[in-house]
C-alpha cells in the first residue's frame, strides 16, 4: 500500500506566528525610540526591520484568519519549532543591518541566543554598541523567557515531550483548548513576571546601576538570559550588593511560576511544599557549599565571605543557565572545570526560565533507578517509584529515560561536530553543553567567562544557533519533525 503525505492544516500555525511577528514588531519600536532620542542612526535600521516583520506578521495573520481553529499534536509539533526559528529569523534584522555590520550567521546566532534565553554573544566591545541594540537584546531575552513559561505550561505537557505530561494542567488536555489556555496562562503569569522585573530594576537601581543598566538586567535577570551591557558583565561594578539582587532574583526566575501565581491567589504554602523547588534549593546549597570550600583551599588570599560571594554568583548563575559573570572560573582550578561543565546540564525547575535538563528529571530518574534497586534485592514485593507523593505512570518514566538518553546522543553529536569544524577539545565539548543547556559561557580561551563565540567559524555558529533551539524545546519537538514518519499518514 502506497505511502501518503498527511495533509496539515496550516492556517492556526501561520495565524500564531503571524500575531507573534505582530508583537515583536511591536517591541522593535522600543529600541527605534531609545535610538532616536540618544541620536544614534540605528534608530533607522530598527524602523524598517519593524515595518517588514509588521508587514510578514500581518499578512499572515490575516490571510489565515477564520473561525474553528483546531491545533492538533502534529500541528502543535510544527508551531513550537516554527516560532522560534520565524522569531529567531525577523529578530536578527537590526543585529544585520546595524553599525555592527554582522554577518547574517552571526546575526541570527544572536537573536536565537537572546530568544532562547542562552546569553552566549558574538558582539565585542559591548561597551561601545548603541543603547538600542543593547535594549533590543535584553527585550529578546526577557520576551523569550515569558514564551518558555507559557510553551513549559501550555504546550509540552499536551505534547508529552520529556516527561512534561506531569505538568499536565486542567483544561489543557484537549488540543482544542490549548491556544485560549496558552493566553489564559500568558496573561496571568505574565504579570507577575512583569512585577518581578520592575521589582528587579528598582532594586539594581537602588545598588547603583544606571535606569538603564539596571532595566536591561533586570529584563535578562529574570529571564535567567545573562545579556550584559558591559563586556565585564556584571563583574563591571564589582558589587556584593548588585550581585546579591542578581543571586536572588535568578533564584527567583527558576522556581516554577504556576507556583507564583497559586501564591497570588491564596496558596503560598505550595512553593515550600513543591518536592521539586526543594531538590533544586537542596542542589544549590550543596554546591555552593562545596565550591566555597574549595576555593578557600586554592585560594589563600581569599577570606570565606569573598569566597562565598565568588561560589554562590557563578554557581547560581551557571545552574540557572542565566550566564552572568563576575569571575573566569576557568581559572580556579582543576576541580572547577568539570564541577562546572556537570552543572550547566542541570537547569531550574520545569515551569520556569531556566533551561537544562531540569529538576525533576533528575528526581523521576532516582525514583525509578530506586524502585528497580528495589526490586532486585526484593523481586516479590511491590516497589513503585513515586513523584510529589504520586505514583509516576511508566510512560513518564519512558519518557523522561528517552530525554536523558536523547540529551546525552545530540550533546555528543554537537561536540563532535564542533570538533570536526577545527575547534579544540575544551572549546568543543563546552560550547556543546553550553548551546544545548542554554546557558551562555563555556570554558577554556575562547568562550570561556572571559571570551567571546566571534572567533568561531560560521559552520559553527549555525551548528550552535541549532544546538539552542534543540535544548530550549526539549529535544523531543525538533527532532520528532526529522523522523520521516511524521510527515505520514
């Protein structure tokens, strides 16, 4: 029997990503606006970039409009990956187009990493770029980080991707209900995300950054991004205080944010409860314990409160994949490199902005490693692996067992591609787990905390710009669109 191509209904997917071009047209004019007030030219580039994403959003919004939207799993599959690649694509304007003169490669190595929240930059000399570019960076990470939230909440749990079915909320089961649910979800958490960051801002303000330093990190602290202003990011102040809202606030932005909004609406109590916000604030405290402790080993010049201060900012800013910088940790020591390297992959909670493999991931797989142990020392008895007091359904356990699996073959995949593209094992291997844990820095010379990604070969811009969007969507929703099956009936 012949094999036929499923037809797709692509008028919900064009409608969504047409009203989405819409809105970063919109905020392009923010950038325009601050350009033309600070008299910089590219104030010019901004308007037009806007006027032809406003022009493809429109007409695709409106060519595509009609009543009985329905968005079915394959549809929801395609959507997810599309947005970011067709806001990836339009985002990269200005950075082409600008004084800057980027190569498209580059620019698009941009936009995706200040989209998909990943903080890693080809721009050199940050301390010389204009104010509308530095803005436009930090509105692509803050706009990224509220997408993931209401994607994490919305869209994933439906999708079944990686185990997020446990995050499964009431009314967004049905495929028919996800795109009202996802507005539901984007309106309420988005004030409170929006009252974190102001929050965020008064705060840097408060410790000495300027209103506009202090607006740009804070829209990149809470989205747990890590753009800076400054080449020195937020090393450039050398401020315990500063970097304390940055701790606190990066902490923030990795708890899950339906937890917020249950705490908004009476039930505080359910953030403390949450098993999963307790592993990762049990997860932090040991390592910053354990690489405050350590530092005062390698270090003797260094007193405990410095080096807490220098463990707690780099460790809370590598786990959360935010990327901020105030020290090269390259520097500190054998025992640093790897320590790092295995915390990138570690990310926040599900449900929030942070990226990597995520919490409970990591407590799925110790309860079901823990039930099978169990079962080998006791084959009779009934040994059932429990999540949030929960029994675990085996298809999240699969699941979550498929992502590691998954995580672990595309990390390799990306270093050996690096590898094979000229880079140096160090370079390679960390640039791999710092694209597709979305976190920013990487070790060694080259994009390290003290380095840049410019150096890089094109072939490997684009292999990292994938590598984002692949960890950023969980694996699972790109590559499902590379199985040839998927396009068949």
């Amino acid at each position: 029997m012949a094999r036929t191509v499923s037809l797709i209904d692509a008028r919900p997917i064009a409608f969504v990503i047409g009203i989405l071009l819409c809105v970063l047209a919109a905020a392009m004019l923010v950038p325009c606006l601050l350009d033309l007030a600070m008299g910089s030219d590219d104030w010019t580039v901004f308007a037009l970039s806007s006027a032809v994403t406003l022009f493809v959003g429109a007409a695709l919004a409106i060519s595509s409009r009609g009543p009985g939207f329905t968005l079915k799993i394959r549809e929801a599959f395609i959507l997810t990956t599309l947005t970011w690649l067709v806001l990836a694509a339009f985002a990269a304007l200005p950075f082409r187009f600008s004084a800057l003169e980027l190569s498209y490669a580059d620019a698009f190595f941009e936009s995706m990493s200040g989209i998909t929240t990943t903080g890693s930059t080809v721009i050199v000399g940050l301390d010389t770029v204009p104010p509308g570019l530095l803005l436009w960076r930090a509105i692509l990470q803050w706009l990224g980080g509220i997408g993931i939230i209401v994607m994490a909440l919305s869209i994933l749990p439906m999708l079944r991707v990686g185990g997020m079915q446990l995050f499964r909320m009431e009314s967004s089961d049905t495929s028919e209900k996800v795109l009202p649910r996802a507005a539901e979800i984007a309106s309420s958490i988005g004030a409170i995300y929006t009252l974190f960051t102001l929050i965020c801002m008064i705060a840097y303000a408060a410790m000495g950054m300027t209103p506009f330093d202090a607006a740009a990190h804070a829209m990149t602290t809470i989205a747990t991004g890590g753009f800076s202003t400054k080449d020195l990011s937020l090393g450039h102040w050398g401020s315990a205080q500063i970097e304390t809202v940055a701790v606190v606030f990066m902490l923030l932005g990795s708890l899950p944010f339906v937890l917020y909004l249950k705490a908004v609406r009476g039930r505080p109590g359910d953030l403390f409860r949450d098993s999963q916000v307790r592993w990762f604030l049990a997860i932090v405290a040991v390592i910053v314990a354990v690489m405050t402790l350590y530092l005062l080993g390698q270090r003797a010049e260094l007193d405990p409160g410095s080096a807490f201060r220098l463990a707690a900012f780099n460790v809370v800013s590598i786990i959360t994949g935010t990327g901020y910088a105030t020290s090269d940790f390259g520097l500190w020591g054998a025992f640093a490199l790897p320590a790092f390297l295995f915390i990138m992959f570690i990310g926040g909670c599900a449900g929030s902005t942070t990226c990597g493999i995520k919490v409970f991931r990591f407590q799925v797989l110790y309860a079901t490693v823990d039930a099978q142990l169990k079962k080998l020392l006791h084959p009779h008895g009934v040994h059932v692996p429990y999540y949030q007091g929960k029994p675990i359904p085996d298809s999240v356990s699969e699941s979550v067992m498929s992502f590691f699996f998954a995580f672990v073959l595309c990390f390799v995949l990306v270093a050996l591609g690096l590898g094979l593209l000229g880079l140096d094992l160090t370079t390679a291997v960390s640039g791999a787990a710092t694209a597709i844990a979305n976190v920013g820095p990487g070790l060694g010379d080259v994009i390290g905390p003290a380095g840049n990604f410019a150096p890089l070969p094109e072939a490997a811009k684009w292999l990292l710009s994938f590598a984002m969007l692949l960890g950023r969507l969980e694996l699972f929703t790109v590559l499902v669109l590379l199985v040839p099956a998927f396009w068949r009936d």
